[in-house]
C-alpha cells in the first residue's frame, strides 16, 4: 500500500508556486522596464533582476521540463491499467508534438521578440504548453498501452517456412507440414495477409499444391502472378472452373487410376452425397447408405467393366437412367457392384421396392444439379492427372467457385480434392499443400485426419474460415474439434461470435498481472483545514492475456494465434501484407471461338447420354419378367 498524504501534495504546490512566481517575475523583468526601474537603486536588487534576465532561458526551460515529468507521473498513476486502450491515428499524434515543439520554441526564445509581442506571446506560448505537454504524454502512453505486439524481431527462412511480415517484426511458420488454422469474419484480412502470404511463398519455394479459390479468379490471379515472376519453375499450372469454360482446363477425377479398390468407390461416392445433402455429413441414415452404395456400385462398376467411361457424368447419366431396374439388373454383372446393391435388389425381388424407388428418386433430383453441361464438359477430359506432387510433373491446381453457386460446385470440387489427396498423402512425393478457402463450404472425408497424418509426407494444410461456428454447423462440434486440435499453426482476426473470441482467450492463456487501485479523497479537520489524500494499493491478480472483446476488436489485418517451433509461447501482431498485383492478367485460353466452344460442349453432353444408353443396353433387365 502506498499513500500520498497532504504534506507530500503540499510540498508539490509549494513547487509549483515557485516556479510560477519566478516565471511571473521574468515575464514583468521583460515587459515592465519603467515600473521595476526603481528597483535598480537597489543595488541587491538590482542584481536578482539581472540574474532573473540571465536565468530566463533556463528557467522556461527547467519549468517545461519538470512539467512533463510531473504530467507523465500523475497522468501514468491515474489512468487505469485494465482500461481499453482505443487506437489513435499517427497523424493527431505528429500533430500535437509539432505543434508543441513550436510553442516551446516560441516560449525559449520570447526574449527576443519586441516588447510589444512580448506581452501577449509570453502567456500564450506558455499556456499552450501548459496544455500540449499532457496531452502529448496522453497519446504517447495510450499508442504505447494499444501496441501490444509481440512477434518475432527476426525471419527464419528455409526450403519449407513461410513468414508473415508485421508491424514490429516478424510470424514464423517453421513448419508448414503440421497444418494451418486461419480464422477471421468477412473484413478481418485473412485472405489477403495470411492466404496471399502463403500462396506466394508457397509458389516461390516450388510447392506443388491445390488451391480452393471460393470467389474465382482472387486466388488464382495470385498464383499465377507469382508464377509470372518466377524465372525458373517446373510447376504446371491448372485451373478447373466450372462457369468460364475458357479459363478451364478438363480432368476426370474418377479416372480408374485413381480407384483402386473399392473402398476407394465407396468414399468417394460418400463424397458426392454429402456434399449434395450436407445434413447427411452428421447423421448417417438409410437414404444416406442407400444412395452412397448405389452411387459407389455405379463407380465400381464402370471402372471394372467399361474404364473408357469410367467419369463422373457418366456415373450421374446411368443413375439417372429412366428404368433403375434396368441400371440395378446391369449393376449385378459385377460381383462387386452386386454386393453392394443387394439390399435393393433384394427388396425388388420381394416386391418391396416402393422405399427403394424413392430414395433412389431422390438421389435423382439431388444429383440433376450437378448435370450441367458445363460440369460435364469439364469432367470427361483428361489434360491433367490427380497426381499433383508427382516429382516427375509437380502440378499447381486451382479450382475455382462461386459464392452464389456455391451448393452447385461444392460436390464435384469436393471429389476433386479428396481424390487429390490420396494420391498426394503418399511416401516419396514432391513437398505439397492445399489451401482452402471458406473451408466449411466443403466436406473432404476424414479431412481431420490430413494434417496428422500427411505431415510426414511433406503435405501442408491451410484451412481458412470465417468463424468456428461454420465448421461446427457442418461437421459437429467433436469433428470441428479435431480439425482445430490437428491443425498446430494457428491465426485468429477480428472474430464474429462470442464464443470463437472466448476459444481464442483461453487458447492464450493467463499470467499472474500487477493491479493497481487508486482512490481519492478530502476531509475538513476541527480548524477548517482541507486534508487531500491520494491512495494506490498493488495486488496480483490472474488475468486472460488476451480479452475475449479484444479479439471481437481486431482491426483489419491484426491477428492472434500460434505457432509451433516458435521462440514465443504466441504472437498478437498488425501484419503487413505484401502488395501483389496482377502482372498479367488471367486470361482466357481455350482455342476457338466461344459460339464452336458452346457447341462443343452442348455435343459432349448428348454425346455421354449416347454412351451411356449404349451401356445399359448391352445388358439384359432380369426384372422386367418378374
């Protein structure tokens, strides 16, 4: 406990006087010549007078000077520790100490001036520093108390880390490979401080990787920037875009290739079906299996028996076949497939198919939204394998979507990427990463797994979301937990809810703080006398290092997180994004005239419909007699 009594506050007013009636006697020295002239037959006099001209200087120096070493000690044991520190523009701040400058200048050298400035410019000058120097102190203190940065004063560069320039320093990611976690509300500069930094970077140290570009062309005009400038790459680059057919290239995802058993047909018919009815992601019921092993034995089926037209739109084609009977009879020429339609060939053998023929109606509208042409011109062509980090042709993909499309796209990008990754997750690949922006807007299987597992295998994760609650809505919350838990580097911006902000403060933790409480008062004793007391009592005190309304306050482009292999337990920083503009423009590059490409496309659909007929008709309906 300490105690300012009034004998210590006295002796500071009797300070103050002092100085104030030394300085009052200087200022009547230069403008009262004729009244004090008298004064000058004295000689004692006559010699304070003097030295009160020689003193002068100093005297409005020293009274500036003590004056802001009181002001900076009252204002620092005023003003309350825990109180919210606002930002302040650097401007005010430059302002208000040019202009103080000025004033003492003015107020230093005011002996120079004429007699008649003298008179006014003398009390102005010093009242204007009177005023200046405390709001000076003010603002330094509050930018002071607002920059809590901490990061790391120096970067740590290799083949592998990436780093994310700041204000005072610098966020090291030595170690891509263990997953990285990117939370920010729309506005927070996740994309463009955090994604871009590490899509360039990634770029530049030669990863090969895919990219999860939600508002098409954003990302992939970073890519392809980076590209541009890099002199010596062996990187293939390669967009899928489902709505400018001229800035796409053509893959098949389900190439035969890239099924080689049948659990491999079966999650990736899993992923269709999640990703068109997301509610089937937490609970797994009967149309859910159903349509899964139906859709999985169409898969199997095309990959064993006719591989040539083992795609996705003629898997969709057959299973939007008019007579499902006709497709299931077909289906049980492969003893694989059979296994797997059973239960619904069964029912139509015992004539209890009405369940069956509506979940397989169902499935049927569902699956008629990713039937399009467009989708379908795309996913018949072969410019690109799935096998991204292939050291003998490491690929840059980037798949483009649209927000307003997004439950249209996220099917067949979601298939894309989880084909992707099985073929990236092996042994003796290139080192290579994905990036997904607006994550929650798909569901990859057994994602949550990814970072633990493919970390070995040189595979960087980046997953970026607008808030936690997003990943909880689709995947539950012990899934979303998973994912957060596997993923060890972690950004947080400016958050939306108030329990990712709550998340985020308990993440940080808490240290043992200094509190500091003060307390005024006055009293009037027996004789009239006011009695000042000034009181501050210092305890320790637990508190979150990080506030939870401090996170719901981030300013654009600041973040809090973590990092794994880091000398700093966690970092709070404004970071300091890299300008990337376009050198060249993504432009368009398929050949032709878009009329013959609309053309072109139009023909491959009704071309698939054609195969597709064709093979279903090869086989007899063993249920059309029954």
């Amino acid at each position: 406990m300490r105690a300012y009594d009034t004998t210590s506050l006295e002796a500071l007013l009797f300070f103050w006087v002092g100085l104030l009636v030394l300085l009052t006697l200087e200022y009547l020295v230069l403008i009262q010549v004729d009244l004090l002239s008298w004064l000058s037959t004295y000689e004692i006099a006559a010699g304070g007078i003097a030295g009160i001209r020689k003193i002068g200087f100093f005297l409005r120096g020293f009274t500036a000077l003590t004056y802001a070493g009181l002001s900076g000690v009252l204002l620092k044991s005023t003003q309350s520790p825990t109180e919210h520190q606002g930002s302040l523009r650097r401007w005010r701040l430059i302002t208000t100490f040019l202009l103080l400058l000025m004033g003492l200048y003015v107020l230093i050298t005011v002996h120079d001036y004429a007699l008649p400035i003298i008179v006014w410019l003398y009390p102005v000058s010093f009242t204007g520093v009177l005023i200046l120097i405390p709001m000076l102190i003010h603002q330094v203190q509050r930018v002071m108390g607002r920059s809590r940065e901490q990061v790391e004063k120096r970067k740590l560069e290799s083949d592998y880390s990436i780093h994310i320039r700041c204000k005072r320093g610098w966020i090291n990611v030595v170690n891509p490979f263990r997953g990285t976690l990117v939370i920010g509300s729309s506005g927070s500069g996740k994309s463009e401080s955090i994604g871009n930094a590490f899509l360039h970077q990634f770029v530049q140290k030669g990863y090969s990787g895919i990219v999860y570009d939600f508002k098409f062309p954003t990302l992939s005009e970073v890519v392809h920037t980076t590209l541009y400038q890099k002199v010596m790459t062996n990187l293939t680059y390669y967009i899928v875009n489902f709505q400018d057919l001229t800035r796409s290239h053509r893959c098949n995802p389900l190439s035969p290739e890239n099924i080689p058993t049948l659990a491999h047909a079966e999650e990736y018919a899993r992923t269709i079906v999640n990703n068109l009815d997301t509610g089937t992601i937490k609970h797994q019921e009967f149309f859910s299996s159903s349509a899964t092993a139906w859709l999985a034995a169409l898969i199997w089926f095309y990959r064993c028996e006719h591989p040539e037209h083992c795609t996705l739109p003629h898997v969709i084609n057959t299973a939007l076949y008019e007579d499902y009977t006709h497709v299931i009879s077909m289906l049980e020429a492969n003893p694989g497939s059979a296994d797997l339609i059973r239960s619904i060939a069964t029912a139509i053998i015992n004539k209890a198919d009405k369940q069956i023929a509506g979940v397989i109606a169902s499935l049927q509208i569902m699956v008629t939204r990713i039937n399009s042409p467009e989708i379908v011109w795309v996913l018949t062509g072969d410019d690109f394998t799935m096998n991204i980090n292939d050291p003998d042709d490491p690929k840059l993909l980037c798949l483009g979507s649209n927000p307003a499309l997004v439950d249209t796209f996220r099917p067949v990008i979601s298939l894309i990427i989880a084909v992707a990754l099985k073929q990236m997750n092996q042994p003796a690949k290139c080192k290579s990463f994905v990036l997904l922006d607006e994550a929650p807007t798909l569901y990859i299987p057994k994602f949550e797994l990814i970072p633990a597992t493919a970390r070995s295998n040189q595979v960087a994760s980046v997953y970026m979301a607008q808030d936690i609650a997003q990943m909880v809505d689709m995947f539950g919350k012990e899934k979303a937990e998973v994912i957060i838990a596997n993923l060890s580097n972690q950004f947080y911006g400016k958050a939306s809810s108030l329990p990712t902000a709550k998340m985020v403060s308990e993440m940080i933790g808490k240290e043992e703080q200094r509190i500091t409480n003060h307390s005024r008062g006055n009293s009037r004793d027996s004789k009239g006398r006011y009695n000042l007391s000034y009181n501050a009592s210092i305890s320790q005190q637990e508190r979150y290092l990080i506030k939870s309304q401090e996170v719901m306050q981030l300013r654009p482009g600041e973040f809090i997180g973590q990092t794994v292999e880091s000398s700093i337990p966690y970092f709070r920083a404004q970071t300091r994004p890299a300008i990337i503009k376009p050198s060249d423009p993504l432009q368009a590059f398929a050949t032709g005239e878009r009329a013959d490409l609309t053309q072109l496309v139009d023909a491959n659909f009704r071309q698939v419909r054609k195969e597709v007929a064709a093979v279903v008709g090869r086989y007899p309906n063993v249920y059309t007699a029954q």
